[in-house]
C-alpha cells in the first residue's frame, strides 16, 4: 500500500498515517500482521489488538 507510512512506534504502539479511502484496509493489514506475529511467539496466549481510525493524532 503505497499510500501508507508508520510514523510512530513505541512499546506496542503502531501510528500509521495513510490515505482517507485505504483507511480501513491498512487498519485489517495492521491488525493482521500483529495478531500472527503475536500469535507465531505466544501461541498459548490470546492475543488482542485495538486499531483506531483517527483524522488527528489527537483523537487516538
């Protein structure tokens, strides 16, 4: 996705900015690559991930 950049990480914060319109599939390709990163070093722990869609860094 061209369209979008990480600007952001700290801890197991990820701050992407992108496109209004890519917005939701950079959020579901985020959450995805977290999840089975998390998933493939802890299998036996549940892995949770919040992605928010904010138009400032304000709002996250």
């Amino acid at each position: 996705m061209k369209s979008a950049r990480i600007v952001s990480t700290v801890h197991d914060e990820v701050v992407v900015e992108c496109h209004e319109e890519t917005a939701e599939q950079c959020r579901e390709i985020i959450t995805t690559a977290m999840v089975e990163a998390m998933a493939a070093l802890f299998a036996e722990v549940p892995v949770e991930v919040e992605a928010n869609i904010c138009t400032t860094w304000a709002e996250k």
